[in-house]
C-alpha cells in the first residue's frame, strides 16, 4: 500500500511567495528563464533553472549549473527569504483559473512519498524518461540537497481523505495569490498529518501523472545517498521525495496535438484520398473531435472530421486504442511517412492550452503542412495503461494548471 508522510518543508518567508513560487524548470528554456527571473533576485528559477544564471556557451549540464544552483538555494535560506517550518507537515494545495471558457479548480495533498515505493511500481508510470534529462535532475537533487519542484501523482478518489481536506480548506491559508499567468495557488497546513498518512495508507497505488524525470531522479538521488550511508535503514529523509497527490476525478487534461511539416510528396486532395480509404472523412466547423477513435485534421485552409470505423479499434488493448497511436500507425506513419516520433524532425507537437487557433495559424503560415487536433486522454485510459505495465506514447497528455515550484521544498536531512 502507498505510505506518505509529512516533512518539515523549506518555505517562502510570508510575504515573499509571490516573488519566489516559479513555474516548473521543464515549462520554459533557458531565454525564457532568464528573462523571468532577470528583475527578481528571488525567484525559484534561479534554483531550478540555474543555467539562465550563466552565460550561453556553458553546457546546460556543465558542472558550473549545479554549483549555480546551490549557491541561489544557498542564497534564499541564508538570507531568511525561506524559512524552515518547525515541525514536520502535511499541506493542501489548491489551483484555480480560467481554461478555455471554464472555470478549474483541484486540490492536492503534499506530502513525501518513498523512493521504494516508486521503484516497486506501487508509484506506477506511463512515460519513458529520457537518460540525459534523468541525469540532469538527479544531479541537481544531490548539488541542493533537496527536491525543489513536486511530482504531480493522481490517485483513485479516497472518501476519507475527500472529508479531510474539504475540512482543512476551510482554515486560514498560509499563502493565497495569483500567479502573473492567472492561475491562483492557495496551501493551507493540515491540522492532523496522521490522519492523512492513514487515509492514504488504503491506495494500493497512485499514478505519476507529471513529474517522470523528477521521481526518476528523486529514486536515483536517494539510491545514491544510500550507498553511501553504511547504517543506512530506510528511514532517512533522502529515502522520500516531494509530491502533490491529487483525486484523479478533479483533473484536467487537455490534448497535445500534433503538426506535420510537409505531406510526404503527396498533394492535399491525394491525402484526403488516402485518409477517406480507412475512415469517414467530412468537412467540420468545430476543430474539436467529438469523441475518442476520432481527429480533426486542418489541411488547405479547412478542418475535417475524420472518425475510424469503430469495429477496427481493439479497445481491450490499452495501448492499442489510443488515439495517439491510431493516428500513428493508421496516418502519421503508413501516410507522412512519420517514423520515431521522439526524433523525426518533420512532426511536432502543441499544448493543448494553446487552442485549436494555433493549430491554424501554424498551417496557415506556411510553418506546417497539416495539423490534428486530438481528444485529450483520459484519466482511465491513463490508469489502465499504467496497470498494465504498459508506455505511452510520447506527448500524450497535457495537465493544467502547472505546480509552482519554490512554495514547499523538501530537504534531504
């Protein structure tokens, strides 16, 4: 079963939150880091996107990066901007803003979750981890000492642990602002941390939704500190890593559509010819699919729905029948001409928060041939992926609104 357990958080000093809680390192390159975090001494960016601190012809992994990024944590405690709680804790964090139309609201629990945990699949994942970004991460673990931004698990909805937050969100916030991107961020401290531990303690697993390279690098970090520790007994704090656990009913994913630069030697009518040979293809209004087992493609200065036959869809493989793959093996790659979609240069992807509009103007602009708009993957469909021991296909799912790093760190000891 899932353990958790509170931990005694570094914290931005009241007051300072709104100059300190950044996005995450993997939302933003290093230009865009820089001139975020150029105005303010105190960002988080600073830690976890230290290279922005140097010059452009330093390697983002050379040695100078890690050392960066220990003196800026170094910094912030020194200095008081962060401040280290007194007792260990659990936190509610809540997220609100406005995405596409409508109004989003979760609540997560923070909280450390065990690297054995992880490594035994009780943390279950459905993302491959890149090596050189896996080795990143945990090197800057090890340089601060500590996990700067949280992994985003979901879980399978617990009543109990529903009634506790419910009853702690209704205290007074130690933190309530809005982010410069609209998204308000709101923690409150749990009044009774052991009660969360049991709550929690009756999930046989929970599910890495975002955040692979994190908890890799997380379960690395501590591997690491372990060989190293002779009275090593599975206790230590660098046995736990950061999370935000959050009720999977009250997630948002959105789709990560994909953009083709060119139509592989075929003309847009010959292309339609081919798609219309294996699905029913028609001209469409809303650039939205209506459903799963369906795209909508903007191609010419159009959209069209394209809908697969449903009997060709075997949905008892969870891999199978996901329409990032039927769009691969039915289009992308027999069509295009797309082969390994992590390294061929020719299809790209884009967020779902971006919109459809952006979709357009990519083709329109002459910066891609053809785009697809997806149906976001669902939250069972990552699940019974996950279940199965099972990996998704790259740029699968797209979860909004981003955790801010900087507003909760857990140390190592």
């Amino acid at each position: 079963m899932l353990r958790i357990k509170p931990f005694a958080a570094l914290r931005p000093k009241p007051g300072l939150e709104t100059q300190i809680a950044s996005v995450p390192y993997d939302v933003v390159d290093r230009d865009e880091a820089r001139e975020l975090s150029r105005d303010n001494p105190l960002s988080f960016l600073h830690v976890v996107r230290p290279d922005a601190d140097l010059p452009d012809d330093v390697d983002a992994y050379d040695d100078r990066v890690y050392a960066q990024a220990q003196k800026a944590i170094n910094k912030l405690t020194g200095d008081g901007s962060l401040i280290r709680e007194e007792r260990e804790s659990i936190y509610l964090y809540r997220q609100e803003m406005e995405l596409l139309g409508r109004k989003v609201s979760q609540t997560g629990v923070v909280c450390c979750c065990h690297v054995e945990d992880y490594n035994r699949d009780i943390i279950k994942k459905h993302e491959k981890t890149r090596q050189d970004k896996e080795d990143d991460r945990t090197r800057h673990v090890l340089s601060i000492n500590a996990n700067a931004g949280p992994v985003f698990l979901m879980h399978k909805d617990i009543a109990d642990a529903a009634a506790l937050v419910a009853k702690d969100t209704k205290g007074a916030a130690l933190y309530d602002f809005t982010a410069p991107d609209g998204v308000r961020h709101t923690i409150w401290k749990a009044s009774e941390p052991g009660a969360y531990v049991k709550a929690f303690g009756q999930l046989p697993a929970a599910y890495v939704a975002d955040g692979h390279h994190r908890s890799a690098s997380a379960a690395r970090a501590g591997a690491e500190r372990k060989s190293k520790n002779p009275g090593h007994t599975g206790n230590e704090e660098y046995n736990w890593f950061l999370t935000v656990l959050f009720p999977a009913s009250a997630l948002t994913i959105l789709p990560y559509n994909r953009i083709v630069k060119d139509l592989n030697g075929l003309s847009p009518a010959q292309l339609l010819d081919k798609i219309g040979a294996i699905a029913h293809v028609t001209p469409e209004v809303d650039p939205t699919p209506r459903s799963t087992g369906s795209f909508c493609m903007y191609l010419d200065g159009k959209w069209w729905n394209i809908e697969l036959p449903e009997r060709s869809i075997d949905k008892s493989d969870p891999i199978a029948s996901l329409d990032y793959v039927l769009l691969y093996d039915r289009i992308l790659a027999p069509m295009l001409g797309i082969g390994d979609i992590r390294k061929d240069k020719r299809i790209d992807f884009v967020g779902g928060i971006r919109g459809t509009a952006a979709l357009k103007k990519l083709v329109d602009t002459g910066k891609a041939s053809v785009a697809f708009s997806m149906h976001p993957t669902t939250v069972e469909q990552i699940i019974r992926v996950s279940d199965a021991g099972q990996i998704m296909p790259p740029k699968s799912t797209w979860f909004e609104p981003k955790l801010r790093s900087g507003l909760l760190v857990h140390t190592l000891d």
